[in-house]
C-alpha cells in the first residue's frame, strides 16, 4: 500500500472514530438529561398535585413555535389573573425577541449546542408550568434524543397537555382537499414529511387532556373542543385610526391590502386577476401586497388602507382578518364551505365578506364603488372583534378549557363538538 492510501484510510478511520465519539457523547448525554428530567418530573408532580389540592390556578406556559397568537394569549389570561409565560425555540421572521419572555438562547448563555439548550429550557418549563399549551409539530425538546419522551415526561410530572393547531402542524397531503394543489405548490416538502405530520398528531393525542379543533384543514382525527374564535387581539393596540378615503373608485384610488404568507395558498394570483378586471372597466384600485413584513408594518399599512384581502381558497380565518376587523376594515376572505360542525351561532354573524375566485371581482367591485358599505362593514367588523377576539372575550373561554384540563371542569356546550 502507498503512503498516500495508507494516509487516506487512517483519515477515514479517525473519520469514523470522531463520528461514533460523538453518537456516544450525544446518547450519554441524552441518558443524562433524561434521568434528571425523571427526578424533576418526581418533585413536580408532587408540587403540581399540591397546586391543585389547594385550589389555586395553573400556571400556563405556550409555546415553543413563535407565533403572535401566543403572546396574545399570554396577556389575556394574566390579565384574567393567570401566571403566563411565552417561551420558543428561535424567533420567525414577522415578530420580536421582545414579544417572548423566554427563548431557547437565553439558557446556558447561548453558548452550548442547541440540543443543550433545549434540556436547560425544559428543565425550566417543568419548574414554572403547570399547563402546557402546545401545537402539533413538537415541544421544548425537538431536534434531541429525548423529543418523544417529552410529554411522558410532563405526564409523569402531573402537568397537563393541551393541543391546538396553526395548520401547517396537521397538513397531511391526503387531508387538505381541494387544498392540497396551492399547498403542495407553496410547501413540496410537506409530502416527505407526511409520515412525521401524522406520527407527531398522533403521539401528541396520545398525551392531550384537551384538544382544539380551531377549524385549520388537515389530519386531526379527533378532538373535544371547537373553538373558531379562539384567536386573540389587543383592541388597544388593534383600533381604529383615521377613516376611509371616501373614495368610490371614480376619480380617486382604492387602496387595497394584501399581506399573503403563502401566494399559492392565499390565492393571490386571483385578487391581481381581479384587480386587473376592475382596472379594465375603468375603476382606480391600488393593489398593495405586503410579504414577510414585521406586525408592526402591517398594522400601519392596514391603517392606510381602504379594503383588506386574505385568502380565497382555504375557509375560515385566521389573525390577519381579525386586525382588519379591529381596525375598522372591510374584509375579503373565503369563509364557506366549513365542516357542519364548525358552523357556530357567532361565525354565522361574522361580518367577514365571503368571497372565492369565483365572486371575487364581484365582491371587490362592491366595495370599491361603495364607500357606505364598507364603514357599515368596518363597524360591525370592530364590534365582532370585541365581542369574539377581545382579550376579554377569548380568556374567558380559555380559562374554560384550561380549567377543564386542569381540574376536569366541564365544558359548555357551545364548545363542545356536535353529537
């Protein structure tokens, strides 16, 4: 053998050795952290049992997927008198470090492997919740050796579990229906993926004291909760601020607002087909389309604007309908069909305009040219938001769930799913 091969196989050797010194250091490691996480969860479930027995309320912990709803849900409930935290993994694109309480790099000063940190930010989560509100795509501990223990491990603690969805978390292909083409042309992966979509919807209902059917399309076979309003706003922050232009398309431009996440899912190629129609017959409309932005951009833009657009395809709605509705906006989104059990008494008096590809340059051009109808629809648009997504209006029903999570409380029946 030739010094040179002789040196290339030593190289691949010590290759081999670094690669199994590492396997071994991250699973003793792992065995480690799960012995500790087993003597916590003992001294827990002590202290949680204790909590309970003594009447008082849970502490509540969201998160770790870094969405606003969380921080909005946060508020509420410690504006009811509830102990809430926020904590994630990293920060998304449209919020702030500043809108969390915790974050995975505040453990360990940041300074050790990921993995690391996510045990020392569960460790802490153990310590300081007492309810957990997670999404189905994984907890504190995801991305580790452990992240399939976690919720026995939380179990085992006494904490208690409940799951809600955001929708990517349940997209199972063969579930999203006439949704499936948009969503496979935004998110291709999400057919790789399948197999861990279900096996984590799954394993999380394993462990769930409470499960939210939000009205998100996708895989979630079952479920106790339905709750379409469940997501909260701050009508403080969220208000009114200026009036409509006035304008009736004739002599002044229209604005609209559209502020899609995911085009092919939105369908924003409709709204500029049907913008492009309503150019055509002579009507000034400015089509003004906001993408990854921070909230704070979005709130002001929304201010400016005349009409807001969402989506128009997938059903329901979702955050950026409500901010439009509490800011006074008319909004164009699709809201039927829903399943029959999501047909609610208050999604039924929901002031959103229900608009598809098909009716869209009708709905449109109705607003545009009717400047009346959309301050009728801007005000009823702020009164549903205060009646249905106020901090007032959402903590209380979630302190209904919780409650029923934590104490085994019943539920009314307007949130329970139909017989």
């Amino acid at each position: 053998m030739s010094f040179d091969k002789a040196h290339s196989a030593i190289r691949v050797l010590l290759s081999h050795a670094l690669h199994v010194s590492r396997w071994l250091r991250w699973r003793a490691t792992a065995a480690l952290a799960f012995c500790y996480f087993v003597l916590i969860a003992l001294v827990e479930r002590i202290r949680t049992a204790w909590r309970r027995r003594r009447g008082e309320r849970p502490r509540l912990l969201w998160g770790p997927t870094a969405l606003i709803n969380n921080k909005y849900w946060s508020e509420a409930m410690e504006a009811r008198g509830y102990e809430s935290h926020t904590c994630i993994i990293v920060d998304s694109a449209i919020t702030t470090r500043e809108d969390w309480d915790a974050c995975r790099d505040d453990f360990l000063g940041g300074r050790f492997s990921p993995w690391l940190r996510s045990y020392a930010m569960f460790a802490w989560a153990m310590r300081h919740a007492d309810v957990f509100l997670f999404y189905f795509n994984g907890g504190y501990l995801i991305g580790t050796p452990l992240e399939w223990h976690e919720f026995r491990l939380l179990r085992l603690a006494g904490k208690k579990l409940i799951f809600l969805t955001f929708g990517g978390d349940i997209a199972l292909p063969d579930h999203l229906g006439e949704m499936k083409e948009a969503m496979l042309a935004d998110y291709p992966q999400l057919v790789e993926q399948a197999p861990l979509i279900r096996r984590r919807v799954l394993h999380s209902l394993k462990w769930s004291d409470a499960t939210i059917n939000g009205g998100d399309i996708g895989y979630l076979p079952a479920y106790d909760v339905v709750w379409l309003t469940q997501l909260g706003i701050d009508c403080d922050l969220w208000r009114p601020d200026g009036d409509d232009s006035g304008s009736d398309g004739s002599s002044q431009p229209v604005v609209v607002l559209h502020a899609p996440n995911h085009r092919q899912v939105n369908g924003t190629h409709h709204l500029e087909e049907a913008v492009k129609q309503l150019r055509n017959e002579g009507l000034k409309v400015d089509l003004r389309i906001l993408e990854g932005r921070p909230n704070e951009e979005i709130r002001l833009a929304m201010h400016a604007a005349d009409i807001v657009a969402d989506q128009f395809l997938d059903p329901g709605y979702g955050l950026f309908p409500i901010e439009a509705m509490a800011v006074g906006k008319p909004m164009l989104t699709r809201m039927s069909p829903l399943p029959e059990e999501l047909h609610t008494e208050s999604l039924r008096r929901c002031p959103l305009v229900d608009t598809n590809p098909d009716n869209l340059p009708d709905q449109l051009r109705r607003l545009v040219t009717d400047p009346h109808l959309r301050r009728e629809l801007g005000e009823a648009g702020r009164e549903f938001v205060l009646n249905h997504h106020s901090y007032a209006a959402v903590g209380r029903d979630w302190g209904l769930v919780i409650e029923h999570a934590w104490r085994g409380a019943p539920l009314p029946d307007r949130l329970k799913p139909p017989r």
